[in-house]
C-alpha cells in the first residue's frame, strides 16, 4: 500500500508540474511578446534610431565647425644668401615741396650730369658693406585652432536637415507598418492554434460517437441482430476518425510551434490558449478612410522629401557665401641663427563662390529631381487607389465571414438536430446503418465548417484593422 500511495503521489507531483509548466497566452500577451522579440521590429527600432542619429548630425551644420591643428617640420636645410657690397645713391629735401628728390649733379642749365655707364651721377653715395644671410628650417612648429561658419549655401544645409527630418519620420511610420505586420502574423498563428485544438476536439468527439456505437453494433452481432457487414462499416469510419484525429493533433503540434517562433519563444515551450473560437462582436466603426494607414503617410512623406531634393539639387548651382577665423601660434625658421616666428597670431578669411555656367549641368538635373518627384506623387496616388480597393475588400470579407459564421451555425443546428433524429430513428429499426453514419459525417464536417467559419471571421476582422489604419 505505501509503494502504491509513494507512486500515486509521484504521478500527481509530476501531472501537476506538467500543468504549471503551460503557459496560459491571451492574444494581448501573444503579440506583445511577437513585438517584443521579432527581428523585423528590432530592425526598425534600429532603423528609427539611425534616422534620428543622422537628423541630429545633419542639425550640427548649422552651426560652426571649431577643429585644432598642429604641425612639427625638422629640416637639416640651410639655404644661405651672399649680398654684395655696394654704392647707394642719396636723396635730399626739397626745399619747395619737401619731397624727398635725388641728389645727382647737374650742369649749369639744370641738366643731370650723365656718367659713362649711362646713370646720372650723384653728389654723395652710401655705402654698403654687404651682408651673408643664413636660414634654416630646423625645429619649425604650428599650432592653432580654427573656426569655420557658413553664412549662405543655397539653401543646402537647410535642405538636409530637413530630409534628415523627414526620414526619422518615416523610419517612425515604418516603426508602426512592421508592428503592424507583426500582429497580423501573430494573429494568424494564434487563431491557427485554437482551430486546430478546436478540431482535436471535434475529432475526440467524433471518435468518441463511433466508438459508442461500434460497441452497439458488435454486441447485436453477438445476438445475431446485425450482420459482419454492419460491424465493418463501423470499423471503416473508426478508421478515418483515427486518421482524422491523428491529422488534428499533429495540426495542434505545428501551430503551437508556429505560434512560438512567431512569439521568438523556444519552439518547445509548452502553451495553453485562454480564447475559444466565440462569434465575435460587429465592428460598428466602419472605417471607409485609409490616409492613418503607415504606409499612406509614409508616401506622403515620400513626396515631402522630393520636394526638398529639388531644393537640395538646386542649391549645388547657387551663390556660397563662408567665413573662417584662425588663431594660431608659429615658432622656428632661424635667420641668421635668430627666431624668425615665434609669436601668436589671428586671421580672418571670407569666401564667395558664384556659379557662372555649367553647360545646363544644373538646369537638367532640377528637371530630372522634379520628374521623381512627379513620379513619387503618382505613385502615391496608384498605391492610395490599391488602399482603397483593399479597404473595400476587407469590408466586403467581414460582411462575409459573418454571414458564413450565421449559416454554419444554422447548419450545425439542423445537423445535430438531424443526427438525433436518425438516431432515434435507428435505434428503431427505421433507419439503415448507412444512413445514421451519413448523418454523423455531415455533422462532422459541418461542425468543421463552423470552426473554420469562426477563424476566418476573427482572421477578417484583423485585415479589416490593418487596412483601415487601426492596428
């Protein structure tokens, strides 16, 4: 008796481990964890994260740019110059007008006195002994700090800055468009796994009817009521109902793990849905706008960001007006064994560049930026069209799915409502075998119907959603 309560114990311990160790998952918590863990959606929170690096650096051209610069240069050069001595000719005062004149000889008429090499001659010369000069390059440093600021570049800068901008946002749209995505896969995956336990279940039931009647018809074997041929029958059907439960439980197998991969969760982990397949409520906001839909906005952003490459493109071919400020220090360049520079010292330079004539460079590629943009808005209003058209669609799938949702139920009803009757009918010798198990099979597969017509229906309201902008 212990033995047997210890292994009773056991079994419940480890029942009850296998219970705790299922994961009960609502919808909510299937797509947060699919959001969470998708690669699609980390690729775009990347993505959005770069548009806003880049919007950041292209907002830092407005402002100047201040680098430091420094440069050594050893040399064993020595350039060295001989000036020759030589005779200065002098200048003195004029008296009238207290100008400086030369001082050369003039005859009696006021005529300079011309020497034999051609050169007036003068009164007095200086002299000029000569002079040796040595310059070496060793031990020259610079070192300085320099400011650049444009003033005007056509517009470029402001241009970028504003695409930047705009890119950021539509990485943002993006953002939303994969989150999107990723709950319709979600969705398909989760209500995939719960049809397919709804049909396991559909399949126990089914075999569980046969299997009660195959009881039945042996046991009137026995007593010689029926004939072999009835027991085989049964036994046909108990077959398919084996197979079909067989091709349900493996549907159940593949669905919960296509719902973990979807999840990024460990394909073996262990799941229990908390929805059951329910007629759901009718929307009764019936969105006939798709301009909230990502994908819209993102081709209006699209052609936002055309018009600034126009603008960009144009400003290649327009006046650039930049300034630039340098403070800097210099020492070395020996002359005559003596500093030559070795002081701080300030500079500023200003700059204009006017393009003048490019062959029509410019003008041609304005018009090739304003034909993508027309292109763009084009586009826009095709794919706006397609949106449109689906958004309809949708519509017209909801419509659909409820109605077919009404009539599988209707014919569930009359079915089962059917198969007692047949039953009832059997069991009193009014009805053949051959009948009672037709009635069972268009039970079965209407109640198959049904299921399927309650997936479509949830998996019609999520396409609704995501044309409509809502997801």
């Amino acid at each position: 008796m212990n033995t047997k309560h210890i292994l009773f114990a056991a079994i419940f311990s480890v029942a009850c481990g296998m219970a705790n160790a299922q994961q009960v998952m609502t919808l909510e918590k299937c797509r947060e964890l699919a959001i969470e863990n998708n690669k699609s959606g980390a690729i775009a929170d990347r993505s959005k994260d770069k548009a806003a690096y880049t919007k950041r650096a292209y907002r830092a051209n407005y402002f100047p740019k201040i680098s430091a610069s420094g440069s050594y240069l050893y040399s064993n050069i020595q350039m060295t110059q001989k000036i020759s001595e030589a005779y200065l000719p002098t200048f003195a005062p004029d008296p009238a007008t207290g100008k400086l004149t030369p001082n050369i000889v003039v005859d009696p008429a006021g005529n300079p006195v011309i020497g034999p090499d051609g050169n007036p001659i003068f009164r007095e010369y200086a002299y000029f002994p000569g002079m040796d000069f040595t310059v070496k390059l060793n031990n020259l440093w610079m070192v300085g700090l320099s400011a650049e600021q444009p003033i005007y570049a056509g517009g470029k800068i402001t241009a970028a800055y504003r695409m930047a901008k705009i890119g950021e946002e539509i990485a943002g749209l993006s953002q939303q468009l994969s989150r999107a995505e990723i709950i319709v896969k979600t969705d398909e995956a989760y209500w995939m796994y719960v049809q397919t336990n709804e049909l396991v279940k559909l399949a126990l039931s089914y075999k569980k009817t046969l299997a009660e009647l195959l009881r039945s018809v042996q046991a009137a074997e026995e007593t010689g009521l029926k004939r072999r041929n009835d027991v085989l029958k049964v036994q046909v059907k108990m077959n398919e109902a084996e197979l079909q439960l067989r091709q349900a439980e493996n549907g159940v197998r593949l669905s919960r793990k296509n719902l973990c991969y979807v999840m990024g969760i460990s394909l073996d982990s262990a799941l229990q849905v908390s929805e059951a397949l329910e007629v759901a409520g009718k929307d009764t906001m019936r969105a006939v706008d798709y301009s909230s839909r990502p994908e819209y906005v993102m081709l209006e952003k699209q052609m936002m960001l055309k018009e600034q490459e126009v603008k960009l493109v144009r400003s290649d071919f327009l006046p650039r007006v930049g300034v630039m400020a340098n403070y800097g220090y210099t020492s070395g360049v020996m002359l005559n064994n003596s500093k030559l520079f070795d002081k701080a010292s300030f500079s500023v330079l200003a700059s204009v560049s006017i393009p003048l004539f490019h062959w029509g460079e410019g003008h041609n590629k304005i018009r090739a930026a304003k034909a993508e943009r027309d292109i763009a808005r084009l586009q826009q209003d095709n794919i706006g069209e397609q949106m449109a058209l689906e958004l309809a669609r949708t519509l017209d799938k909801c419509d659909e799915s409820a109605l077919e949702v009404e009539l599988t139920a209707r014919s569930l009803e009359q079915a089962e409502e059917n198969m007692k009757l047949s039953e009832l009918q059997y069991e009193g010798g009014m009805e053949t075998l051959s009948g009672y198990l037709e009635t069972q099979t268009v039970w079965q597969r209407t109640r198959m119907d049904y299921i399927n017509a309650l997936t479509h229906q949830r998996l019609n309201q999520t396409y609704y959603l995501k044309a409509a902008g809502k997801l």
